[in-house]
C-alpha cells in the first residue's frame, strides 16, 4: 500500500524555497505493517537516503513511538519537525484505511 503524509516546513528550510509543503511517501507491506519504502522531497539524495534508513522495517501500525524517537535521536535536519508530523499523518492515513 502507497501512503503519504504532508506537513508544513519551516521558513528557514531549504525545503520550503522550493515547496509549500514537505511531504513523505511510504510503501508499507498491507501483510504485515511493515515500511517496505520510503521516500520525501529533501533537496539531497543523502538526506533522502538517511531518512529511508531510519523507517524502513519498522512497523507503520505499531512502532510510531519508536520511530520518532529514532528520528528524534538520529535526524538533526532542520526538517525533523516536519518529518515527525508527516510521519504522524501517514500513520493516521494508513490507519484509517486499513480500518475502513
């Protein structure tokens, strides 16, 4: 299944000089959950490429808590505000989905 989440950048990020909005897409295994891959519009493939690393494998329907911490203790962007809240709205896009 193919998810996003879109959230607000901040003014000072280099993002928001090329998009009004910071957005994250994620392929999640329906099966089990699971973060197969993601992706979101950084301006570097080294930034995209880390932010990969730090979802893919974890479980989109359980390990919010966790996956935020690991952001939060391993992503010092000045994106990380922006990538928690998509990340939060893909997980509740996701949820409602999967529930409906």
């Amino acid at each position: 299944m193919f998810v996003t989440g879109i959230s607000r950048p901040a003014q000072d990020d280099p993002i928001a000089s090329n998009y009004q909005v910071f957005f994250l897409s994620i392929i999640v295994d329906r099966a089990n959950d699971r973060v197969i891959d993601a992706t979101c519009n950084m301006a570097s493939d080294m930034t995209k490429d880390f932010i990969h690393s730090l979802l893919v494998g974890h479980d989109l329907a359980k390990d919010m808590e966790e996956m935020v911490a690991v952001i939060r203790r391993r992503f010092f962007g000045l994106a990380q505000k922006a990538l928690i809240v998509a990340l939060k709205d893909a997980h509740n896009r996701y949820m409602m989905v999967k529930r409906g």
